[in-house]
C-alpha cells in the first residue's frame, strides 16, 4: 500500500477518509437491507441518507482535488481506464455469475438475472426494478457511483477549457440545477445522467477547495454557523437517495450534501494529524487506497449474495442478521480482493516476462 501523504493537496492524504466513508456505506447498505423503516417519518428519521450523501459529495470533492486540466480526448483515455473498465469488468462478473447459477439450479437466465444485460449496457439506475418498454430492468447498485464520476470529469473538464470564469461557474451550477431537475422528470436515467450532471458541481468544489487551501485555513465563524445550519436542517427534516433521485427538500438538499461533505472534509483535516498510525489505521487506509476495487466488489456481492434471506431465518432479529450480513460480506470482498490481486499480479509478472522475450 502506497503511504499516506503529509498534505491535503496529495490524494494519498484522504485514504483514511475514503476507508472510513467506504466502511460507513457498506454498514449503511447493511443496516437498510434489515433495519430501515420507509414509513418512519419522524424528525432525524433521514439523517442517515443524509450523512450517506454528504459521504459520497465528499468522495466527489477528494476526487477534485486530484484535477488537473487535460485535453478532452486525454481526459477520456484516463477516465476510462480508472472508471470505465473496471464498471465493464464488474458488470461482466455479475452476469456470467448469474448465468452460471442459472444453468446449475436448472432455472430461466431471462428471469434470473436477463434484466440486468440491459441494465448494465445502458448504465440504468432503476432502484426497485422497473420496465422499458417490454424489457424488465434493474439498478447498477452501487456502480453509479463509477459512471456519475466518469460523466462528472469529462463534463467539468470540457467546461475548464472555457476562458471565462463567469461561464464556467454558470455552466457548473446549471449543470447541478439540471441534474436535479431532471430527476423530476423521471427517476430512471441512461448512463446516471443526473448523477454525472451533479457531480461537476462537487468536483468542482473540490477543485476550488484545494485551490483556496480551505482545509488549511480556520473557518469563519459565521460560515461554519451557515454549513452546520444548512446540513442539520436537511438531516432533521430531509431525505437523501442519489441513485434514486431522491432529494426529498429539493434542492435544500442538494445543497445539504454540498455541506455536509464540506464539513466532513475539513472534520477529516482537523483531526487527520493527531490520529495515530497503527494496523487498524493502516487497513483502513488501504480499503480508502483501492476504493474503486472496493466499490465493485461491494456491487458484486450486494447482486449475487442473497443476505436478505437472513430475515427469513432470524424473523425477530434484525440487529443480528445485520451484523451476519456485514460480517460475511466484508469476508467475502476480502477473500476476492486477495484473489484477484493473486492473479492481477500474476498477469503483469507474466506479461513482463514476454516483453522481457521480445
């Protein structure tokens, strides 16, 4: 595992930030798989999703902070090969895993796992399942969080290229505004259009962020009042599904996770020197390291595994089929991670080997 930097405008210096977000999400999937009530409407009742989106604003800045202006063509080789590839791959795992099981159970692939072909193919976010047209679809889960980061760089990169500031700051809050809209139009979207659309505004504050130095410098009093008032009201009374498209105060929301992201991040550089290195700290930021290795082995095993049948064996114990489930996935993308690593590195001491020959 490469070391932690010592500064904020180095990436490696957020990889316990990104452990950290990545363990809480996993554990939040968890606890909604068993846990959640979707008819609790009391005050707080969304804070979760709240804190959830303001983790995942806050994964969309770090990734800012690491942009540097490219030409388009050049920033689309790149994006793809850290973000395209590795959704590709995992959604190609997905299928010959359910078509696998398919032939060994000796069941109909089409009803088993068919929606997910065009599901994947067009990078649809239908949270619950749903039509189109004729064809049933599904959600790529957790995976559109590598397409709306995709989107999100090649949009925001293009509208760096513009030589007016005021255009470009036009253009990236038109871009979040229209995300937003246009999950008011339909909450089901080719390619998570909206998401992509709402991460060039978290980008680019991340951007501006490590620009500024803002996580150097000491708040403001009066800003610090204006984010912590802003992200406690949409925790009290909001409500946060990015792959859903659901911003239950509208764009209050958007905004909430704008904050609270903020907020988490300059938490992180407040606290980040005085915590101490240890075998726990260094796990975690491994974990926050290969987050993208993370993030599709997590969308693999929420697809395959079936945890939610341990409701059906443990009907009275929700808090104890949480824990099994969190405990055997975690195990799970362990146990894969150490073999694809294995045969990652196997391949590229083999192919070193031929260039070596040749």
């Amino acid at each position: 595992m490469k070391q932690n930097q010592g500064k904020s405008e180095c990436l490696g210096y957020f990889n316990l930030a990104r452990g950290l977000g990545m363990i809480l999400i996993i554990a939040g999937h968890t606890y909604n798989l068993f846990c959640a009530s979707a008819q609790d409407s009391r005050l707080f009742s969304g804070a979760g999703s709240v804190l959830g989106g303001g983790i995942i604003a806050m994964f969309f800045m770090i990734s800012g902070f690491g942009f540097y202006k490219r030409s388009p063509r050049k920033c689309f080789q790149i994006q793809k090969k850290l973000l395209l590839w590795p959704y590709a791959l995992t959604g190609a795992a997905v299928l010959v895993t359910k078509l696998l099981l398919a032939i060994i159970k000796r069941r109909s692939f089409f009803l088993h796992g068919g929606e997910l072909v065009l599901t994947y193919l067009l990078g649809l976010n239908a949270e619950g399942g749903g039509m189109l047209g004729r064809i049933p679809i599904e959600s790529v889960s957790i995976l559109w969080f590598l397409l709306a980061l995709f989107g999100g760089w090649i949009l925001y990169n293009r509208i760096m290229q513009l030589v007016s500031g005021t255009l470009r700051m036009i253009l990236i809050g038109g871009c979040v505004i229209l995300g937003y809209c246009m999950t008011l139009l339909s909450k089901v979207w080719p390619f998570c259009l909206p998401m992509g659309l709402q991460a060039v505004g978290y980008l680019a504050a991340g951007d501006q962020i490590r620009k500024r130095n803002l996580l150097e410098k000491k708040l403001p009093y009066p800003l610090l009042v204006l984010l912590i008032a802003v992200s406690g009201v949409s925790a009290a009374f909001g409500g946060v599904n990015m792959v859903a498209g659901i911003w239950k105060l509208g764009l209050f929301d958007v905004a909430g996770s704008f904050c609270t992201g903020f907020l988490l991040l300059h938490l992180y550089a407040a606290v980040k020197n005085k915590i101490r290195g240890g075998k726990i700290t260094g796990m975690i930021e491994e974990i926050g390291f290969c987050s993208i290795w993370v993030v599709c082995l997590h969308a693999y095993e929420k697809i395959i595994f079936p945890w939610y049948r341990l409701g059906n064996i443990f009907p009275d114990w929700s808090w104890l089929c949480a824990a099994i489930s969190l405990i055997g996935r975690s195990a799970v993308m362990y146990f894969l991670y150490r073999v694809l690593n294995r045969i990652r590195k196997k391949w590229k001491k083999k192919h070193r080997k031929v260039k070596l020959i040749k």
